[in-house]
C-alpha cells in the first residue's frame, strides 16, 4: 500500500530540494505538494505568488507560476503530482492539510523564507516540526538531486 507524503513547497530551492528529495526517496509512494498562501505574510506585502498565465501543463490558472516547474520535475520520474493552494498560518494549514489527506510523511526544505520575513514569522519547518504528530524530514538547502540519488 503506497504511503501519502505531503511535501510543502514555494519558490525557494530549498522546496525544490525537498521535493527532489521526496521523489528520490519515495518512489512508489504518491506524492503531494501543498503551498500556503499565509495570512501574515499577506498582510506584511508577501500576498499571493505569480499564478499561471495558462493552465495547459496540467494545472490550475490560479495556481503559482512555480507549479509548472514542480510538475516537471515530477514528470522527468514518470511521477503524477497532486498540487494543492491553500490560505492560512503556514504551520497550522501544512499540518491540518497532513492530517486531512492521512499523510505519512512531511517532507520539506529548511529555510525557504529569509530576511524580515523569517524574523516576522519565523521558521515554518520548525513550527510544523514542534507540532506535528506526522513524521517529518528536513532537508537541508546544500541537498541536490544527484547527492540525494548516491
């Protein structure tokens, strides 16, 4: 029975690492992405990324722009990807999502945010870290496909 692992993602390499990392790791396992649009971010200026400007790669024109992308790197693995856009506290929404799907496994990159916007809010893979009752792997920014591959 495949194994549900939950992969949040942004616009940051090391999303992208995770994603990479997730793939490499479970390759009989479905993979779902999820990208929170936070509240408090939106609130400071951070508001939604650039959606789509089409949606014929498969997905949603009101998906970000960065979703096309993801669902490329799924596609080089003859993998499907599941995609998902929500609102809220990025830690509270990424672990309800979690809960909501049955995810076995949270997979996701350290340090997407920086700057003002980490000082703000914080780290989100620590907050989904503290709290989540589903496992979670943390996968550093310096990991890359071919390291994650050895």
């Amino acid at each position: 029975m495949a194994r549900r692992i939950l992969v949040p993602m942004d616009d940051s390499e090391p999303a992208r690492a995770a994603l990479e990392h997730a793939l490499a790791m479970f390759p009989d396992d479905e993979i779902r992405v999820i990208h929170v649009v936070d509240d408090l971010e939106a609130g400071y200026g951070g508001g939604r990324p650039p959606v789509a400007a089409d949606s014929d790669g498969g997905g949603d024109a009101d998906e970000p722009s960065f979703f096309a992308d993801i669902r490329e790197v799924a596609a080089e693995d003859g993998r499907p990807l599941e995609a998902t856009v929500i609102e809220g506290s990025s830690p509270t929404a990424i672990l309800e999502h979690g809960e909501e799907i049955g995810a076995d496994q949270i997979v996701m990159g350290s340090e997407g945010r920086s700057g003002v916007s980490r000082m703000l809010l914080g780290s989100v893979a620590e907050g989904v870290t503290r709290r989540s009752t589903i496992p979670v792997t943390i996968v550093p920014r310096s990991r890359s496909r071919s390291e994650t591959n050895r």
